[in-house]
C-alpha cells in the first residue's frame, strides 16, 4: 500500500473512531462514564486533526465524512448502539473498537516500505491510540 494510502486508511479509521465516541457519549447514562469517553474523545479528535493535516500536506483531501460500508465504521459505529444495551456491553464494544484501530496502526508500522517521514507521524499518532487501547482496559475493569 502506498504511504498516501495507508495514511488515508488510518485518518478514515481514526474519523469512523472520533464518530463513533460522539455516539456513545450521548448515549452513555453513568455521568463518570460519559465524562471519560469525552476525554478519550477529545483526544481521538486531536490525533485526527494531526492525520488530517498530514493529508492536506500532501495534497489530498481532509477525510470529513464516515465510510459507510467500512468494517470500522460498522465497529465503532457499535460502540455507541450499544450503550442502549448497558455499559458491560458498551466497554466490550469500546475495547473491539481499540484492539481494531491499534491493530491497523500496528500494521501500517510493521510496513517496511513506509517512508520516514509518515513512519515518524504514524508513530506519535499511535501513542494517543495506545492510550485508547488502555483506556478501554481500564472500562473493562470498573464496568464490565
């Protein structure tokens, strides 16, 4: 995969993530739980805007929009439908969400043919994504 497409596959994942967390803070009843997915929110965006931007440096288009027939958008997307279902079931949906975005970063990493440049942005991104992966941890933990 081409280092612009690899870099539009994680910004479109990262967006269908930051859609997905908007969802389920309005769904979420506890107000703790609602407090900390705005948390993980605002850093979703954060790393958003940063891919977002690699984007537009590089001559394409900000990602704005969520891709439909993606499987992330489906996983994240079941984040928030499922906080009607109580939140055991919605940190379960949470941690899918984290294990499948940090898998695609860690993947894109794991790519040899990846320029320095993308390597380098991929990797400060993916820390805020790893945080996400431990932040769902830390859901399992106090709601599951």
């Amino acid at each position: 995969m081409s280092n612009i497409n690899t870099l539009k596959s994680l910004t479109q994942t990262t967006y269908d993530s930051v859609e997905g967390y908007r969802k389920a803070v309005d769904k979420a009843d506890s107000p703790a739980l609602k407090d900390a997915l705005n948390r993980r929110l605002n850093s979703r965006e954060q790393t958003l805007s940063k891919l977002n931007s690699a984007l537009e440096s590089n001559g394409e288009e900000r990602i704005t929009s969520s891709s439909m027939t993606a499987s992330a958008h489906q996983t994240f997307m079941s984040i928030a439908d499922s906080f009607e279902n109580g939140n055991e079931a919605a940190v379960e949906r949470v941690e899918e969400g984290e294990d499948y975005i940090a898998g695609k970063f860690r993947d894109a990493l794991e790519d040899d043919n990846l320029d320095a440049s993308f390597r380098s942005l991929i990797q400060q991104t993916y820390q805020e994504i790893s945080e996400g992966e431990r932040f769902s941890d830390m859901l399992e933990k106090q709601y599951a």
